[in-house]
C-alpha cells in the first residue's frame, strides 16, 4: 500500500527530497504522493518534521 500525506502537511518538501522514486510533488496546500510511484519503502515519513507521510 502506498503512503498517503495527511493535512498535517506543512509544505517544507522535506518528503520530496527524500523520496527514492520522485513519487511526491507539490500539491495544493499540501504535497502528495503518487500512489503508482510509491514503494512503500517510508523515506518520507522519516524526513517529514509533522508525521505527514502515512501508510495506507
């Protein structure tokens, strides 16, 4: 299941940066995650500042 980013998004783009396959992008108000890039491997959620990136 992919990671999905929740509204706690600050929109630092920590997560972006840190993201092996380029599956995140900047969104509106918040970045997202495509799911069909997305390998499950938690990348994001190790960056992000406020716990935004979330397995499904």
């Amino acid at each position: 299941m992919a990671y999905v980013i929740n509204d706690d998004c600050i929109s630092c783009g920590a997560c972006a940066a840190g993201c092996p396959t380029e599956a995140i992008s900047e969104g509106e108000g918040k970045y997202v995650i495509d799911a069909a890039l997305c390998i499950n491997c938690g990348a994001c959620a190790d960056v992000c500042p406020v716990g935004a990136p979330q397995a499904e």
